[in-house]
C-alpha cells in the first residue's frame, strides 16, 4: 500500500492583528515617504487629496480585496492560487513571482543607503554639497561611465542586510514575517512620529506646509493629475503582484477580510499623509535657510532621501537626531517590505517543490543576495537600480495587475463568486458595486495608464540613458519577468499537490 505524503504545513499567521500588521508593512513602505509628498504637491496639494481618495476607492481597495480574495480562498501561493484557478491561469501567478525577485534586488541595495546614512548623519559626512557626496564620494558613480567595481560602502552593508533577512525568512509565517511586522511596524511609527514633531518646530515648517496643502483647484481638470493621484495609490499598496495573495492564504477562513482590507488601505494611506507633512516641514525650513522658495527646494525618490535631507540635516537644530530618525524610518519601512516581496517568491518555491521552510529561503535568498550584490554595490548601481525600479513597477507591477483581473474578470468569470466567498464572514459585504470596479471600472484606468506610461518611455528615454541600458534593465528586465512566468508554469505540480482549493474549515482567528 502506497503511503500518501501529507501536504507542507505553509505556516500561517497566529491571529487577524498580525496579519493586519503585516499587510501595513508591505504596504508602508519607501514610496509613501518619498514619493507621496512630492507627487501631492505637484498634484495640486490640498486638491489633490480629492483625486486620491477617490482612487483609493475606487481602485486601490478593490484590488487590494480581489488580491485577498484569490488567496483566501485558493490557499496557496500566487502560482498555486492562480492554478486551483485555472491551470492555464498559473503563469500569472510566476509572472509576479518573477517581478518580486526583480524588486528585491535592488531594494537591499536602498537599504544598504539608508543603514550608512544614520551614521552619516552623525558626522555629516556629505560636507557642503550631498548631491556630489551621494553619487561622488559614497556611490562613486562616473556619468557616462558603466563600471562593475565593487564599491566597500555599500557592499558591506548590503552584505549584512541579506544575512539578517535570510534569517528573518527563515524563521517563517509567524516567527518571521509576522513577528518582525509587529515589532517593526509600531517602532516606525514612533521614530516617524518623533521627526514629525521635530520637523514641525523647525523655523519654516508652516511654509512648508502651506505649499503642500495649498490647494489648487484647477490641477483637478488635468488627466495627468488623476493619472498620478490612481499611479501612487497602486504603487504604494503592494497590490497586483503576489504579496497580498500570498499573505491572504495565511490567514483561517473566518477572518473579516474585507475589514481587514479598509483598515490597511486606510493606514497606508495615513502614513503618507503623515509622511508629507514631515518631508513638507523639513523642506520649508530649508527653503528658508537657503533662501529659495519651497519650489526650488522640492524633490523626490533618491533625491530627497539622500540630497534634501542631509542639506536639512547639515543645517538644522538636532540635526543628528533627525537624521537618525528619518533614515532609521527608512529602513524600518524598507525592510518590512522587502521582506514581504521575498515571501512571495519562497511560498512559490516551497508549493512547487513541496520544501521545508529553510532548505526554500536558502535556495531563494542566497543566489538572490549574489546576484543583488553584484549587479547594485557596484559603481553603477544606482543607474541599474533607477532603470529597473522606473520599468518594472510601470511594465511589470501595472500590466501583470491588469492581465490578472481580465483573466479572473472575463476568462474565468470568478469576481461574483469571489464577492459570495470574501462577505461570509466580514463586517463590509461586497456586492455588484465591487464586481463592477473589478471588472470594468479599475481594469480601463490601468490600461489608460499602461498607454501613457508606454508612449512616454518609447518617445522620451528615460532620464536620458543610454539605450543599451534602457533595453537591458529596463524593457529587458520587465519582458524577462513576463518569460520567466510563462516558463515556470510548465512544470507539473507534484502529485500530492492538489490543484482544487481546500474545503473551508472550521478555524476561527479572532
């Protein structure tokens, strides 16, 4: 008699609070400091609220509660979840798997950053010109020069943010990804909170604020901000490549998912208001200091994390500390976050190959870590970096999320069903309201922004790249994801495997 092998125990979250900390985490991350404030403000500042808020609902949280529901209810990882779907669906799900490996790659390497600037911030090392500082004297990036020599300073430290990851992976659902959401994600928030407040007492801030919130009611009538208002609220919510499937399968059967969903969506996008209101303070007071107008001083991404901010660094009261306080929100957010991305691709493995949870982090993590820090602690790091981040979140994270809902919205017809599974249990009761956003509404505003983000990228190249590179790291890296997809639902799924999604059982998770 043939001994059927019992199925993987893929671990799970303990109760509801960890799963909702854990989702903040992904969510919060180093967009919703860097990016949100500077999109805001040329948003229409105040006004663009309106738009953002309607995005929020009308696109994110719908998609946030499609990506709950494929996992809640399939059980599995994104490539497990999509197959009980269909098996000709499972693509999908190693499609963003593949994209997930892309963006931890070079995410490790912003953490690296981020790790020497609180140092950095005690001594203030960047002198009178960070800009230089950053791509000069840290990064030792030449313009027009593409070199593949290790830089020490940001090698080491990318380095030991791998090794504290792969342990942090290792110890699984709970005592990993869960337990470091619930640690780190209060801790964010109090060192967030704190450089607010300091940020706030600093000569200047109402200035600073007044741009922000500053409404300007005709940016309403431009497409382009709505466009951006829709493009923030996507990127900032890990939605539509696998963290939230992934995640969703963790959690017992009774869990109130569509609560859950609001909450989160909601926390997010509160950490970023309060992230524009501690960036906006800080840069009035530099524009202040230096003279200039708010708009003269405004920047973001890589630019304001790492060039306005050790400028306010240099010249502020308590500089150290705020210093130490943004930078060490910085990694706080970051490293939640990447550890989310890296589960998506371990669930994937350990589904597929049916490992246990160590022998699949070390089969993931390590190739991951050398080929992170041989392609990012090198001299143009950061130009891969900047190509890889700007294609795959636009080509990668846009059009896997707008494939996903028309396979489930019209190949497979499943959004209804969905709507039945995710309301049995929860406190907000998902009707036609949400089926009609799934699969007509938020799938049209996606492929409108594919379009203009295609036409930009083709007519305009990108920051002025060499094309090489462009094609390389950029299209080259988006279309290898979409490959890679397609190539790894080949395989067959072992036999103990089963491609039916389980029957709901009775647990309950309070």
């Amino acid at each position: 008699m043939t001994q059927v092998k019992a199925p993987i125990d893929r671990g799970r979250f303990s109760n509801k609070t960890v799963f909702i900390m854990a989702a903040i985490g992904s969510a919060v991350g180093l967009g919703n400091i860097w990016r949100f404030p500077y999109v805001a403000y040329e948003g229409g500042g105040g006004a663009f609220i309106l738009p953002y808020l309607v995005a929020l609902l009308v696109a994110g949280i719908p998609l946030l509660l499609l990506d709950y529901a494929i996992g809640h209810s399939q059980r599995g990882s994104a490539p497990l979840s999509f197959a009980r779907l269909h098996r000709r669906l499972e693509f999908i799900g190693w499609w963003q798997v593949a994209i997930c490996v892309v963006i931890a790659l070079y995410y490790a390497a912003i953490l690296a950053w981020s790790t020497q600037y609180i140092g950095f911030s005690f001594t203030q090392a960047w002198g009178d010109d960070p800009e230089a500082f950053l791509f000069g004297d840290f990064l030792q990036t030449e313009a027009g020069v593409v070199s593949l020599e290790f830089v020490p300073a940001v090698l080491i430290p990318m380095a030991i943010i791998w090794l504290v990851t792969i342990v942090v992976m290792a110890l699984g659902v709970q005592k990993g990804v869960g337990a470091t959401s619930v640690i780190f994600i209060p801790v964010l928030l109090i060192a967030f909170g704190a450089l607010v407040v300091q940020a706030l007492m600093l000569p200047g801030a109402i200035d600073g604020l007044q741009s922000l919130f500053a409404p300007n009611w005709a940016a309403l009538l431009d497409p382009a901000v709505w466009a951006s208002a829709f493009g923030q609220i996507f990127f900032s919510l890990s939605v539509g490549f696998g963290i939230m499937i992934t995640y969703a399968s963790y959690v017992g059967r009774k869990v109130d998912m569509t609560g859950s969903a609001f909450v989160v969506g909601f926390a997010n996008s509160g950490f970023e208001l309060l992230a524009g209101i501690g960036v906006f303070s800080a840069l009035g007071f530099l524009a202040q200091a230096s003279g200039a107008a708010v708009a003269d001083v405004v920047s973001a991404g890589i630019g304001l994390a790492f060039v306005a901010f050790p400028a306010i660094i240099s010249q502020a009261p308590f500089g150290a500390l705020l210093g130490v306080l943004f930078f060490a929100s910085l990694v706080l957010a970051g490293f939640t976050s990447l550890v989310s991305i890296l589960e998506v691709v371990i669930s994937a493995v350990r589904d597929k190959l049916e490992m246990g949870r160590v022998a699949a982090t070390l089969a993931v993590t390590v190739p991951m870590a050398i080929v992170s820090i041989l392609l990012f602690s090198t001299r143009s790091g950061v130009i891969v970096l900047d190509i890889a981040d700007y294609f795959i979140n636009r080509f990668g994270i846009l059009l896997v999320a707008l494939v996903a809902m028309i396979a489930v919205g019209w190949g497979i017809r499943r959004v209804p069903w969905f709507a039945e599974h995710m309301s049995r249990f929860s406190s907000i009761r998902l009707g036609r309201w949400w089926v009609v956003l799934v699969t007509f509404v938020t799938p049209v505003l996606i492929a409108l922004m594919l379009v203009q983000e295609a036409v930009t990228a083709i007519t305009v190249p990108y920051e002025g790249y060499p094309a090489w590179m462009l094609g390389v790291f950029g299209w080259g890296a988006a279309g290898a994801a979409l490959v890679a997809g397609v190539l790894l639902a080949i395989p067959k799924w072992k036999q103990t495997t089963p491609l039916e999604a389980p029957p709901h059982d009775e647990e309950v998770i309070r």
